[in-house]
C-alpha cells in the first residue's frame, strides 16, 4: 500500500461494498478526507465475534508485539512476499486482519527545484 490514501465513499457505499446488511448505516455521512496518513484515525471493516463484518474506527498503523514502547516510525506497510514470515508482521498477518476502504492513493515525490515534497499525480488513482 501506499503511504497516503483517499476515501471519499458514504456510508452507504462503504455498508454495501462489505455487504454489511445487519444495520442500517450511520444517518450522516463521514466527511471525504484526501490526504490519509499512517498513524491517523481511520474506518475499517472487521469480523465480528458472530463472524459477520462490522465497521470500526481506530489508528492506521501497528506497534509490534516485541515493542517495549510506541515506535516513533509508523509501521504500516508490509511486503506481500514477506509479510507472514516477517516479525513484526507474522503474527498480525495471521489474526488481527481487517479492510480499510480507500478509493485513491497518492505517492510523494521531492521537487528537484525546490526540495519540497508534492504528492505525485502520475502515482494518483481513482476508481
């Protein structure tokens, strides 16, 4: 994944993308955000303890189990080729999964000009 996302879907969108058909989804709609970071808060869809998806909100980012203390790097970001023999990935891989929707995502790129950092449209997609 990417170190930035979009998501601009309803919660309509979100409940029927999941197929969360247990309740009705919330009355107002979460605001569209552009710029999602690791490390902030986010929505994600979760087995629940009956086994159905449920939607929860909570920080976009894991502290290892081996951690004797919050990192101060995000760790977010895994490789499909290692991510179940990883350590800090292994076991997390294994139990606590869930999905976060996203309809966009963005790299960053350094200006050559300016040394700023812009995100890269070239990167950009949206579905």
């Amino acid at each position: 994944m990417c170190g930035r996302f979009t998501n601009t879907m309803t919660w309509a969108e979100i409940h029927a993308l999941y197929s969360i058909h247990d309740k009705a989804p919330p009355p107002s709609n979460m605001p569209p955000r552009y710029n999602i970071a690791p490390t902030q808060n986010v929505y994600f869809a979760q087995k629940g303890k009956a086994g159905d998806l449920e939607i929860g909100y909570g920080r976009w980012w894991l502290v290892p189990f081996f951690a004797k203390e919050m990192p101060k790097a995000a760790m977010f970001n895994a490789r499909i080729e290692t991510v179940d023999t990883s350590g800090a990935f292994r076991e997390p891989f294994k139990s606590k999964r869930c999905l976060i929707p996203a309809d966009g995502y963005f790299e960053w790129t350094t200006s050559e000009e300016d040394g700023k950092k812009d995100p890269c449209p070239a990167a950009a997609d949206q579905h």
